[in-house]
C-alpha cells in the first residue's frame, strides 16, 4: 500500500524536475511505487501540440499513433465530457470498434483495467492522467478507492509541472463570444439541460442550439462540454 512518504516522495521529485524529460524518470519510479503495469501522462494544448510520457510499451504508442486511435479512445473521447476521474469500465466501449481497440490494447500490455483524471488547464489545454493495470474487479476497484486521493494529487502536480516548461507561451487570443452565447454557456456550465436553458433564455431550443454551435465553433471545441470547459478556463464564463 502507498503512504504518505511515498506520496510526499513523489511530489518531491516532481519539484525537482527540470525540464519535460525529467517527468518520464518520475512517472517510471511512480509506476513502480504502486506496482501496477503502467502509468501515462497525455496533454494536448488548443493549438494541437500533443506531450506524453508513460510506460505503455513503445511499440503500443507507436501504433497508437500509426492508426490515429486517438480519434476513436473511449478514453479519450469518454474523458473529454467528465470533469472527474473515471473508471474504464464506465466508458463507452459498446462499438466494434472500440472493443477492437481494447482487445488489441490489451495484447499491447496496456491491461485490461484503467482509472483515468481529466486535467483542464488554461487557454484550452487538456491533460489526462491515467493507471493501468492487468487484474480482478475486485483488485482494482480496491485499488481506486485506496489510491483515489493521491493520484489526483499528482495528476495535477504533474501537469502544473509540465505547464511550467513552457513559460514563453503566449496566451491564445480568445475570439469573444456574444452576449447570449455567453449566457447559453454559463447555463449549460450551472447544470441545465438545452430545455431548461432555453427556457431561462426564453428562446426556442432551436436557437438555442445555434447559439451553441456558434460558441463550439469559436472555442475551437469538439462538442458542447468541451466548449464549456475551454469557456470556463479562458474566462470567459464564471459559474
């Protein structure tokens, strides 16, 4: 079981790293301190640049790439509408060719349970940090609920860190969103479905929806949660 030293260990050397590099020997020695088969960090910024390091086998992420499973992950695709960490196994994986995807993720050593945390940061950016590993339900689910806390903490260690190696990025110019989308999105953001939205907004579900594509397309999002995320962290809507 990892305790505190542990964790406190890690934090320490997540401190001390110097640059980008320096975060693939951490999350290794992380990997190792909870013995399980793998641990991967994963960013992508709005301008598509992507970041990664973890222990997934090269081979794997070689062809992770090679095929763009990026664009058909139900983690990745899954975890873009959560705010909270996930288990895999309440993801998507219904499609053939997901369970395709995990089936051939598996044989990779990638492991047949996951527990991923989105990561939100600013001007767009979007992190997820995530644990693998080949075992029971049962194992896993008391690993979750043991480790839980402190791999939140790290996640978000992690990323902060790696924010910090790019100081000279500029921040993106953000295109204005209009007053009603802005109150479509604060609305969406505070819970309400499109009908009570538009209801609030006294506007026909129909313009509501205009109103939501037109700020999707302005933030660059992949859908409407992804809009309110990137919304939110620009600033341009407080909840």
């Amino acid at each position: 079981m990892v305790n505190h030293a542990d964790v406190d260990r890690s934090l320490a050397d997540l401190e001390h790293a110097s640059e980008l590099e320096d975060l693939q020997a951490v999350i290794i020695k992380l990997r190792d301190t909870y013995c399980i088969d793998h641990l991967v960090y994963h960013w992508v910024n709005s301008q598509g640049d992507q970041y990664g390091c973890g222990t997934y086998a090269p081979a794997w992420v070689d062809r992770y790439i090679e095929k763009d499973y990026l664009r058909i992950d139900p983690v990745v695709l899954g975890c873009y509408q959560r705010f909270h960490p996930v288990d895999w196994k309440r993801l998507d994986w219904s499609s053939k060719a997901a369970r395709s995807f995990r089936r051939e993720a598996i044989e990779f050593g990638v492991g047949n349970q996951g527990f991923s945390i989105p990561i939100r940061g600013p001007n767009g950016q979007y992190a997820l940090f995530t644990a693998s590993h080949n075992c029971s339900d049962t194992d896993w689910d008391e690993f979750t609920k043991t480790n839980r806390r402190p791999l939140i903490l790290l996640a978000h260690f992690f990323n902060q860190k790696a924010l910090e190696f790019e100081p000279d990025r500029l921040p993106e110019a953000s295109r204005a969103l209009s007053p009603r989308e802005t109150d479509a999105m604060t609305f969406l953001a505070m819970g309400l479905n499109r009908a009570q939205a538009a209801d609030t907004m006294a506007i026909s579900e129909h313009t509501l929806r205009v109103y939501i594509e037109s700020a999707r397309f302005k933030l660059g999002a992949i859908n409407t949660t992804h809009a309110v995320a990137r919304a939110m962290s620009r600033g341009l809507i407080v909840v």
